[in-house]
C-alpha cells in the first residue's frame, strides 16, 4: 500500500481533474504514480507531462526513450518504473530479452543501442561525470547534440518519478517484472 494516501481519481476536481482527464485520453487511465502526483501536486504533473510532450517531440525514437527510462530505474532500484518502462519499452517494439538485457547491463547485440545504456548507466552512476572518451563514444554512436539533450531531459524525468514513487512506495499497477 502506497505510503501517501490518494483519494480516487474518480473524486478529482480542479487542476487535479483536468490533468487527469489528458491522462486517460492519452493512456486510458491514469497510473497510479500520476495519481498520488496529481492529488497533491497538480501542477508539478502537470509540468511533467509536459516535459514529456517535449521528450515525444524531441530526437529521440520511443526505444531509445523506454531504454533510457527503463535503466534509469533498475539503476536507481525503482520497482515501480522498472515494471512501468519494460511495459512501455515492450509497447515500443523492444524485445522482452532486450529489456532483461538492458536490466542486468548485458549487451543487447544492438551497437547504438547499448552505446546509449552504457552512456546513460554510467550518468546515473556518476552523477553525470564523464571522461572524454564517454562523450567520443556516444557521439560516435550517432548521437546528437540535440539528442544529448533529449537523453538528459529523459534522466530527469524519470527520476523525478523514480524519487516519488520510492517516497511513496507506490502501489504497483503495472506488470510486476522478475
């Protein structure tokens, strides 16, 4: 049970209602992390829901943003997120191998692929520290500039919701992943 009490969403009004209301025309409903944000900060899911338009409309493929999303939160010990991104990851066209793959830091046999979890594995761990050589091979990889922003937009998005849903323990709603 999820330690911060969130009345149903049915129940919402205002702000909180309004931004629920995106939610489920975009997914269908509203997961239980956005709810217990929204109940008592709509305007911060607000703020994230927009970053996320953002995200969607910047350089990245959906892949590249689930497997950013994805080893951001097995990194940080994120269950809720780890169970939310292989599920989003999988809707994405990414193998369920490929996501156990990116999980345990293995090679996914995709080059750009894991030049990205390797760059972003080693952001979080490093608190975002890099050597030249880490710059060089991520831009060899094909990446960006503007894409290096995209990869650090979606570091911070997900730990935003990393960080509240371990305050939170937030009910699983998702698929839980083994």
């Amino acid at each position: 049970m999820s330690r911060i009490a969130t009345p149903s969403v049915q129940s919402a009004t205002g702000a909180t209602a309004e931004v629920y209301a995106q939610i489920r025309k975009a997914a269908g409903s509203v997961p239980n992390t956005f709810a217990a944000i929204g109940a008592h900060g709509p305007a911060a899911l607000k703020a994230v829901l927009q970053a996320e338009a953002v995200l969607s409309s910047g350089g990245l493929t959906r892949q590249d943003q689930e497997t950013i999303k994805l080893l951001v939160s097995e990194v940080t010990g994120c269950d809720y997120c780890v169970a939310a991104h292989s599920m989003l990851g999988k809707m994405a066209g990414l193998k369920p191998e490929a996501l156990k793959q990116l999980r345990a830091g293995q090679p996914t046999g995709d080059a750009k692929r894991d030049a990205l979890a390797r760059f972003v594995r080693l952001l979080v761990e490093t608190r975002g520290t890099i050597a030249e050589s880490e710059f060089a091979a991520i831009r060899a990889a094909g990446y960006t500039d503007a894409q290096l922003v995209d990869i650090s937009l979606a570091i911070a998005l997900v730990i935003f919701t990393n960080t509240f849903n371990r305050i939170n323990d937030t009910e699983l709603d998702f698929p839980a992943v083994q």
